[in-house]
C-alpha cells in the first residue's frame, strides 16, 4: 500500500467510531434520557433501589463456569491485573450484593440503568456497546417473585409506549428433566441445548436423530420448540409422559402464570416450552420478550439461584433487562412519536444590548423555559432566522 492511502486511512480512521459503537446525537440523547426518566420512576414505584456499580470489574469477577470470557473486553489495569469490561449488569450487582448488601432484610429489589460493553457480530438491534435498564429481585425463590420480575417487565414495555409485543415464558427444567430422564451426556446436552436457543429447528432435529434414545424420547424432544401457545398447550402437556422434573417446571410456570392472571396482564403472556436461554446460567423460569417486526427479544430474563452462591453469599434470585436500543427500534416500528426537545425562547440583541438580554434570559429560564442566548450581536433578521432554524417556538430581541 502506497505512503498516500495508508495516510488516508489513518486520517479517515480517526474520524470513526470503533467497530460496534456509535455516537449519539442530540435527538438520539433525548429519546433515551426519556426513556431512562420513565424506567426509573416505574422501577422506583415497584419498591426497586437504583444502584451503579463500575464500568470496569476484575476479569475474575466476571468470569466463572457460568459465564465465559469469549465476548469480554478484556484490558490490563493496575499491576497488570486484568480487568474487563462489565458484558452484563447482573454479575456485578451479585458482587455487589455479595460484598455489602448480604445483610440487608430479604428480599432485595435492586434497579439499574447503564451502558454494557460485548464483542459481538454487529447488526440492527445488537451493538458492542449497548444500554440497559433492568430489575434484579433477590433472596426469594416463590413463583409470586418469578411473577412480579415478567408483570413489572410488562408494565416497563407498556411505559415506553410499545403497546404490542408478547412475554413468551418457559422454564429451563422442562427439557433438562427430559435429558436426564433420557440419559443424555453431556456433549450432546450442550449441543442440543445450543441448537435450540438458537431456534435452528433442522439442526436440532438432526441432533436428536443422532441419539440413541426410543423413537418416542425422539419425539417427545422434537416436539419442544412447538409447545407455545396460551392455556391449551398446558393442556396438551399434561397429556405427555412427563418425568417428576419436567413436570415440576410445568407446574411452576402454571402458579406463575396464575398470578399474572392476578395482575390482569395475561394477555401479554405467551407459554413458551423452547424458549431455552442459557441453563447453564438460568435455573427455573425464563422469559423473552418480542415485538411485531424485530427478529430478537426486546428484554430477557428468568431465575438465576446459582449465581450468587459464587460469591459467597449463596440466595436465591430473579430478574430481568430490557434493550433501550432494542426498544427505540420498536418505538419506531410502532410509530411512536419520538420524544423532542424543549426549545422554547431564543434571544437576540444588538450591539451594546448584552446586559438586558442576559438579564431576561435568567428570568424566562426561572420560570422553566430553555432559552438559548445569542453570543454574538445580531441583527433582528439574523436573530429570527437562528431561533427558526434551531426549532425555538419564540424570539425575543434587544435592540
């Protein structure tokens, strides 16, 4: 490559936004600081205690058997020891929790709004560095629990105006009790467990082709990621020769869903036996939340028992994370007006006139109003035509 063009891509490199990141304009900064306002209010209104925790944590921190480093953005800190980029708000907050809240009256009810960093393959809707709100209940393994974290995930989608979108719940126990009941090993069970979080049917399919189980355990385990439905695929499930542990998932996502009813949110609620998340992470219930139009889930989450038992603070725990990203697209998808900024009142003067015009500025900006002062003199003309082509609903001039 000649000196020139290594030059210009230098030059040009500058000048762009790292591989999975992108710059927020201000129409783009006022929608999410919306969006964040309205999230905080609503998780303050459920009992939730907002909290932060670093953007950086210790690599050990983050990584465990539950969770591997492939999606990490993994630095050098202090003395060498490795630190990383927090992937997820989850496993930081059970730190957290572990370290200075463990002493706290169960259950915790913890909130969360920040910027989460993973090395991903970009595409609409998933990005290197993206946002997240979300709820973590802690200390509690009732299914009144489970149901709170999907009602408050509901009323938190409903907040954002997304009127339509479904809450599919499953329960990870379902197909890990089929597994064990069918003598499963391992390998195969982190195949099939993969190929079906991803809801690649033929491969799954071949999968199960490739066990040596009976014809009818092969079906049996085809026919997963075809029960969803409302009520009448209970129904059906209760039909099939279900083994104590599957069975005890069924139930349980049937006491959840019978409080869902409670909270008169049902409708939104989709069972929904393939969706498998990540069980080596999740122990019970799980969730996903989707929308007319986008090919991924807007939120996600589920109980997770054994995270915190890592950190030495063994409790149970539930919770969920909406994509604020995710969530605008679907805002847009729906039509939702985007929300603008307030722009009320831009003041111009002429020459010698600074002083009133600072002067009336303060008092308009007391009484609420964002008002933009000129910071050169200008002539009437000029100061109109600034106010109109920045959006400003008045102009005011000192002459």
């Amino acid at each position: 490559m000649r000196t020139e063009e290594i030059q210009m891509n230098a030059k040009n490199a500058i000048l762009e936004t790292p591989y999975g990141t992108r710059d927020l304009l201000p129409a783009d900064v006022i929608e999410m600081r919306y969006l964040d306002q309205i999230l905080s209010q609503i998780f303050s209104s459920w009992g939730y205690d907002e909290i932060a925790t670093p953007t950086i944590e210790h690599l050990e921190t983050l990584v465990s058997r539950i969770q591997e480093e492939n999606d990490l953005f993994i630095l050098s800190g202090n003395k060498n020891r490795l630190l990383a980029l927090r992937n997820e708000m989850t496993t930081p907050i059970a730190r957290l929790v572990s370290s200075r809240l463990k002493d706290l009256p169960a259950p915790l009810k913890l909130s969360y709004i920040g910027n989460v960093f993973r090395i991903e393959q970009t595409q609409e809707g998933r990005q290197c560095e993206f946002h997240q709100a979300g709820v973590e209940l802690m200390g509690c393994n009732t299914a009144a629990a489970d149901a709170e974290i999907i009602a408050l995930a509901i009323e938190a989608v409903l907040a954002c105006g997304i009127k339509e979108f479904q809450i599919h719940i499953g329960q990870v126990n379902f197909l890990k009790g089929m597994m064990t009941a069918f003598g499963i090993d391992d390998a195969h069970r982190e195949a099939l467990k993969n190929a079906m979080e991803s809801h690649d049917i033929v491969q799954t399919n071949q999968l199960i082709d490739t066990l040596a189980i009976s014809s009818a355990s092969k079906e049996l385990l085809k026919s997963i990621p075809l029960l969803n439905g409302k009520e009448d695929v209970i129904e059906h499930i209760y039909k099939l020769p279900l083994n104590q542990e599957s069975q005890h998932a069924t139930n349980n996502l049937v006491e959840i869903y019978s409080i869902l009813k409670d909270y008169h949110l049902a409708d939104y609620v989709h069972f929904d036996f393939g969706v498998i998340r990540d069980f080596h992470y999740y122990t019970g219930m799980v969730f996903e939340g989707y929308s007319p139009g986008l090919g991924f889930p807007l939120c996600g989450g589920g109980r997770y028992d054994d995270l915190l038992g890592k950190y030495g603070a063994p409790m149970p725990a539930t919770g969920f994370a909406l994509g604020m990203e995710r969530v605008i697209l679907a805002r847009k998808r729906q039509n939702v007006n985007a929300q603008m900024a307030q722009k009320d009142v831009y003041i111009g003067y002429g020459e010698g006139q600074i002083q009133s015009a600072i002067t009336r500025a303060k008092a308009l900006r007391n009484e609420g109003n964002v008002v933009e002062l000129a910071v050169v003199p200008q002539t009437k003309n000029e100061a109109a035509s600034s106010g109109k082509q920045k959006g400003y609903v008045a102009f005011e001039y000192f002459a």
